[in-house]
C-alpha cells in the first residue's frame, strides 16, 4: 500500500487491498454503494469542486420529503449507461 500511495495523486489513498477474483468486476459485482452528496452555502473556493455552492436558503423538511420518495423506489435501471445483466 505504501508503493501505491505514493504513486497516486494527493486526493486518492489506498487504505485496504482486498483479494477480489481474476474476472471481477467493480461495477457489476458491487453488493452496495454509498453516495454522499454536499451542499454549502458560503462562498469557499475550497469546496467548488467537491460540493455544489447553493447560495439559498434550504428547506430541510422539503430535502427530508424528496429523500423518501426516491427511497421507496428499487429499481434504477432506467439511469444506467448499458443495460444490467445481472
């Protein structure tokens, strides 16, 4: 890890190496995914390209609505570049 780590550029790290098989793939063998999505509203150029600069006030409650009804939903198949095969 240490020889990776220091090849990568400074916003990627390697902290764990998992034995995976020859044919895997990372995109269609995933068991799960985590998104986290961020928001700021006070100018910082530190954080253009990390999170999305929304100057407004936010309705939390309204955020809170939107996350639930995406959350009843399972099936994403319509967002996908090429169609699943799994």
């Amino acid at each position: 890890m240490y020889k990776m780590n220091a090849i990568l550029p400074n916003d990627i790290v390697v902290k764990k190496l998992i034995p995976v098989l020859p044919d895997a793939h990372c995109r269609f063998d995933a068991i799960s995914r985590v998104y986290n999505y961020y928001i700021y509203n006070h100018k910082n150029p530190f954080l253009r390209e990390k999170a999305f600069y929304f100057p407004y006030k936010l309705d939390i409650n309204k955020l809170k609505q939107a996350a639930a009804i995406v959350k009843e939903y399972d099936d994403f198949t319509s967002f996908f570049k090429t169609k699943y095969s799994g």
